[in-house]
C-alpha cells in the first residue's frame, strides 16, 4: 500500500471547490466507475467498534425521485437535476444494540473473529453503550449510528470533490415522512434503519461565491 502523497494545495483547493451545489447541470452524468470511487470511500470510512451501522441507498429511478419531493423541502432542485441521488441510512437500536443479531454477523462472519474476542469485544461493547455512552433509549442509539454514518457522508463529498464532482447534503427533509415514504415505497424496513441525510452528486450548473464565507481560524480553533 503506498503512503498518499497528494499536496495540501491539492487537498485544499479540492475543499474551497467543493459547496453545496444548489442546482446541478442535469445534461452531464457522473460515469459509473467516478460514483462508484464515491461510494467505495463511504464502504471505507472508520466506524465506532468497526460496526458500519449504515446503508446508502442510490435513488436513479424518477418515480422515486418524484415521490421524495413532498416530504424533502431542501431536495427538489437537486432531485431533478442531480446526476445522482444518495440517501443516507442509519441502524437503529435493534441492529446496533450490544446483544443483537446484526453485531453478532460483524463480529463472526464479517470480520471472522475468533470466540473468545467475541466474547472480549461484547462486554467492552456493552460497557461503551450502557456505561460511558449511556445509549439507554431508542433516539440516542439512532443519532450515535447517525453520527457515524455523517463521516461516510463527509468522505463522500471530499473525494467527490477531490475528483471534480459537486455535491450537496440534504437535512432539509421531514424525518417521520421521509421514512413512512421509506417504509411503503423503497422497501426500507423501519424498524431497523432510519433516515440521517440525503446528498446529492453531480455537476454544478453555476460557479458559487468565492471565497467562502467562515469565521477565522482564531475563532474556532483554541490551543492551550
Ligand atoms: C448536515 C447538513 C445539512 C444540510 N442541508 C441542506 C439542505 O437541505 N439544502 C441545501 O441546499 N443545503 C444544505 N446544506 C448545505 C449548507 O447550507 C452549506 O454546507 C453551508 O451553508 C456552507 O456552505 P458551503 O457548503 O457551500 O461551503 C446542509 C449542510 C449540512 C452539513
């Protein structure tokens, strides 16, 4: 494996080139091979325990689009002109509590550990969640996943702009419709995944403001 060797004024001219694209150039299409290179940084992101609690849906089809459109305030333009179309889910309580099936299949099968690190792993695992992260209710195992599934989202948009793609995440959604919509149209069982974010991926339609608008560096970053 080689040591990344890409300049920071690479790296930096990919972040002030990435925004959040408000209306992408629906005539051009990612090729499969660049979304692909896109998800596959999501399959790679560092997930706590190593437990992925995530699934990305890519919504091509236009009926589906369409039927987004109501329940997402903050997704129509994009719905109609991104070249593709990302929803980003996260495991509920049922999949990525300490004792359930679905943690059992990552430790066995997934990352083939051997029995007594299974055993190791599920008591530090349950300490995590009952002890030092109190996960004691349903919202607070989902928003722990969600958290998670938000650095997928952020590689996402990184290498995308890395390799000259456009992107924009999407809150701008009713989260109790978006996932009934989930549930009746896409097949999504509910119980186990809810809905943290959608982005969309394309190509720009107009250039954004530039530079960007932040606050100093002074004023975010503190050292002692
Ligand atoms: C979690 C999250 C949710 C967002 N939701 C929306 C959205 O629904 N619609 C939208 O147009 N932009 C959305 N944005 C984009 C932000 O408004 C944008 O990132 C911010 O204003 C900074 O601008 P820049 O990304 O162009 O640098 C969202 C950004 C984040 C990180």
């Amino acid at each position: 494996m080689n040591t990344p060797k890409i300049s920071q004024q690479e790296i930096i001219n990919a972040f002030n080139f990435r925004h959040a694209t408000k209306e992408f150039d629906a005539t051009k299409k990612i090729a499969d091979a660049d979304i692909n290179f896109i998800l596959e940084t999501a399959q790679l992101s560092p997930s706590s325990f190593g437990f992925e609690p995530w699934h990305f849906i890519v919504v091509q089809d236009k009926e589906l689009r369409e039927l987004l459109k109501p329940v997402a305030w903050g997704a129509p333009v994009k719905l109609d002109t991104a070249s593709h179309f990302v929803l980003g889910l996260s495991m509920k309580a049922p999949m990525v509590k300490w004792d359930s099936e679905y943690i059992m299949h990552m430790m066995k099968e997934v990352k083939q550990l051997p029995e007594d690190v299974i055993e190791m792993y599920t008591k530090f695992y349950r300490e995590f969640q009952e002890r030092d992260f109190n996960l004691d209710n349903d919202k607070k195992m989902f928003d722990w996943a969600s958290k998670q599934t938000y650095i997928a989202l952020g590689n996402m948009m990184t290498s995308a702009a890395l390799t000259g793609i456009d992107s924009c995440p999407i809150e701008g959604f009713h989260q109790e419709k978006a996932e009934a919509l989930l549930r009746e149209k896409f097949g999504v069982d509910t119980d186990k995944y809810g809905l943290s974010f959608m982005v969309a991926f394309g190509y720009r339609k107009a250039d954004p403001e530039f530079p960007k608008s932040r606050r100093n560096i002074e004023d975010i970053v503190s050292w002692k």
